[in-house]
C-alpha cells in the first residue's frame, strides 16, 4: 500500500511539473483515468460543482482536487448535471459498484 502512494504521489508530482512547463497564455485541457472518486463537498464546489457521483473522495480525488486547485483548472465533467448511468465509466466485476473515475480539467478561464 504504501509503495502505491508513493507511485501515485510521484505521478501528480510529475504532472505539476510538466504542467507548469506549459506557457500560461495557453489553454490547458488536462483529460484521463485519473482512478480519482471526487466527493461533493462544500469546500470543492467552486473546482468540481455539485455533480460528482460519489459521496466520499479516494486518495487520488484529494489529489486530483488539490491540482486542479493550485493550477486554477475546473473538473468539468461533474460541474454539470447528468443521469448518474452517464457518470460512471467503471463497474465492478459484480455489476454492484460503479465508479466516476475518469475526468476532465481545463483551464478556469
């Protein structure tokens, strides 16, 4: 476990920093499988909106957030509302879970 979180923490370091190689008078539209639930809360609202599927953020969604954050990007694709069958792109062997893991950011313009 601890191994995983020192990949993924190497990964959103990585990705700051060509990130910000980037000339900031362009558009920045940042899109994957980021493997990140984003919770709806208060305090993120302004990045993520109110439309996120999940109640509760995994490790990445914290990250995620927090990169959105601090590069002024939005997560546009739970800013706006859809049916929750539109929201996820993950479903668990059994049918039963369903995960909103991939995510789009662009630029808070």
């Amino acid at each position: 476990m601890r191994k995983m979180m020192m990949i993924e923490d190497s990964f959103y370091e990585e990705l700051e920093q060509v990130f910000d190689h980037f000339p900031k008078s362009h558009m920045k539209i940042l899109l994957g499988d980021f493997n990140a639930k984003v919770e709806r809360e208060n305090i993120f609202k302004p990045t993520i909106g109110n439309e996120s599927l999940h109640q509760d953020s995994n490790g990445n969604g914290v990250r995620i957030v927090n990169l959105a954050t601090t590069k002024n990007l939005v997560i546009k694709n739970t800013l706006f509302p859809h049916r929750n069958i539109q929201k996820y792109k993950w479903t668990s062997p059994d049918g039963k879970t369903h995960n909103q893991i991939d995510h789009i950011l662009i630029d808070r313009r």
